[in-house]
C-alpha cells in the first residue's frame, strides 16, 4: 500500500486561508494556474518577479512587484510558483524564498484537462496502487509516493528529496555500453542523442522523430555531421498509426499534437513499428510531449516480440502516472519497471524505465 500523507489538497487549502496569495513568475505556467484559482474563487493579490528582472509591466491588470517590494507590502503572505526550471541557481533562488514564505509549486497538467486534486486522486486510486504494485524497487516506490504527496500539496520538499543524477541513472538502469540501435521519439534537435553518445561507443544507429520544423532542420543538419552512429532522422510525429495530425508549430519542447488547426501546421505521424522494419531497436526514448500512450501503441509489435529497452516520459497528462505503466505492462508482461525522476521543479522529467526480466 502506498504512504499518502497528504488529508487536503493544494487547492482546498488556498479557498480556506487568510493570508494573501501572491503568484511568483508569468507566462503560461501562471495563466494554467490562474485558470484554476478562478475555478476555486481563490483571490490572487499580486505578482512578483526575482529582484533585478522588474521592469515595471504589468500581469493581468497588476503592477508586477519584486520580490523586495512583495516582502515591504505584505507581511505574511502565501507564494504560488508559476514557472518551470531545472537550472541550479534558480532552484535555490526558490529555496531561499521558500525559506523565508509559505511556498508552493502547483501541479497543473502540462497537456489535458484532469487536475490532479484529492478528487482526481481518490477517484483514481486503485488505478495508482495497482501501478505502485508493479514497481520493481523501493527507490521507485519511494519517488512514486512522493510525486502523488507532492502533486495533491504543491509542497517542493517532496520533489527534492527524490531526485536522482541523470548520469548515474542511465548507468545503472540503462547500461549504455549495450545499446547498439536507438529510437528517440521525440528527438528534438538531438540533445538525447549526443547525451547518449556520451555514454556508450557501441551506438551504431538511430532512428529519431521529430514533427517540428526548425527542430528537425537543426537535427537534420547535425546528424549529417555524425559519421558514427549513423543517425536518420525523420519529420514524423510519434503515433499508433498512420495519420496527419494538426502539431503546434511553436518549435519550443513542449510542442505537441494539438485537437485543432488553431495555431497549428498539419503533420505527419506514424507508428514506429511501420518504419523501422527487422532492424528492431534495442532501447526507445518516449518524451512526445503528451502523446506517450498511443507512441506505445505504435511500438507494441517491437514491445512485444522484442523487449527493448524503454524509457517513457510519465508528467505530461495527470493520468501518466498509473495509465502509462499499466499500458507498458500489458504490452509485455516481462517488463521491470522502474520510476527516477530528475531534478525539476514542478514534477517534470519523470520517467518510467522498463528492463526485460
């Protein structure tokens, strides 16, 4: 059984406290989470921004503050988290205001609609002990548990304590040096190509993904400078089959398939089974930006019949946490299934490894 210790939700808190509520940061992670506080009627009172980046512009219809003038204005006061960030320096700017406030890092979904409040939670819960059930080590148990803590309370120290180094994961968990065919489904502009070559000189080919225009032009023109491994790139969207799909041309990570044309360029998507014939990868590397289920889908031939090695990005949808490991062990029934998570906040670079038993 797992250990949530959390009694009520980040957002059932905020509608019962007194304190003021300042949001920390703009852009589109402070509108999800807007969109939220309005669902509740929970009041924001201000924004601020770190101290030297305020420029005197406002935020929806607010001043933005420092972080210096928050501090003269309120005495004691609630701050929300607004932005994502895995950069040393800007984790401890926010340890630092953590120390001195109430600080929270609301989880919103970084694609779809599902909230992960206590209802989601409550509603879900076999589902997510079923899931913690299939984990292979209590290390994996442990980070499951406080991802759901950290998730319903917002609290960062739950994400800090189950971070893990990106180097010695994929040494112990992938061990490189046996990785000769490589698929990167969501290959971006290489970067989880060139990190693997860091760790192994057995690579000998890559088939890598990517829908993005300017993203697969710059992966285009590294590969052809990359004589070992041979890498072919393909201006694909990851999928359970052949299909056009409308993309979201924003060329940033977090491009993804979209449900309409708004702001959007159609592309073409395909199955990994369909492209990589009989030369079956030994590991594939799933971050499709929300669209993880049906790219399993699109590989449960390989899955199946060839046990390769797996990594899945599981922090994209609410519901990745359990519906994602149960999908990759109905796939194959063989499968080890481990969960790291690397050092983020919010509770972004989570990832489901799966090892052939």
């Amino acid at each position: 059984m797992m250990n949530i210790e959390v009694k009520i939700d980040l957002w059932n808190y905020l509608q019962s406290t007194k304190k003021p509520i300042l949001m920390y940061g703009m852009g589109n992670g402070a509108d999800k989470i807007l969109k939220v506080c309005d669902s509740y009627g929970i009041e924001i009172s201000d924004f601020f921004a770190s101290d030297g980046f305020v420029r005197g512009h406002s935020f929806h219809g607010k001043v933005v503050l420092s972080y210096s003038q928050a501090k003269e204005k309120y005495n004691d006061f609630i701050v929300l988290l607004s932005f994502a960030s895995s950069l040393p320096d800007v984790l401890e700017n926010i340890k630092k205001i953590a120390a001195e406030t109430e600080l929270y890092a609301p989880d919103v979904p970084v694609f779809g609609d599902n909230l992960f409040n206590m209802e989601f939670f409550t509603n879900h819960k076999n589902y997510f002990e079923k899931a913690y059930s299939l984990l292979e080590d209590e290390r994996s148990k442990f980070v499951y548990e406080n991802i759901i803590n950290y998730k319903l309370s917002g609290k960062i120290d739950y994400l800090f304590a189950c971070d893990d180094d990106e180097d010695a994961v994929t040494k112990e968990l992938l061990k490189p040096c046996e990785i000769k065919n490589y698929a990167d489904l969501g290959a971006y502009n290489g970067d989880t190509v060139r990190k693997l070559m860091m760790h192994t000189s057995t690579l000998e080919k890559v088939v890598a993904f990517e829908p993005d225009r300017r993203n697969f032009r710059k992966l285009s023109e590294w590969a052809e400078s990359v004589e070992v491994p041979q890498i072919f790139p393909y201006k694909l969207g990851a999928w359970s089959h052949k299909d056009k799909l409308f993309f979201d041309a924003s060329g940033n990570r977090n491009a993804n398939i979209v449900d309409d044309g708004k702001k959007a360029t159609e592309t073409d998507v395909d199955a990994l089974d369909n492209i990589v014939g009989n030369a079956y990868p030994d590991y594939i590397k799933y971050d499709v930006e929300g669209s993880e289920y049906e790219a399993l889908m699109g590989t449960r031939n390989t899955i199946a019949n060839h046990s390769p090695k797996l990594l899945v990005s599981v922090y994209h949808r609410s519901e990745d946490l359990y519906k994602l490991p149960l999908l990759v062990k109905e796939l194959n029934a063989d499968y080890r299934l481990y969960l790291r998570k690397l050092r983020y906040i919010p509770a972004w670079d989570l990832n489901l490894y799966a090892l052939k038993g």
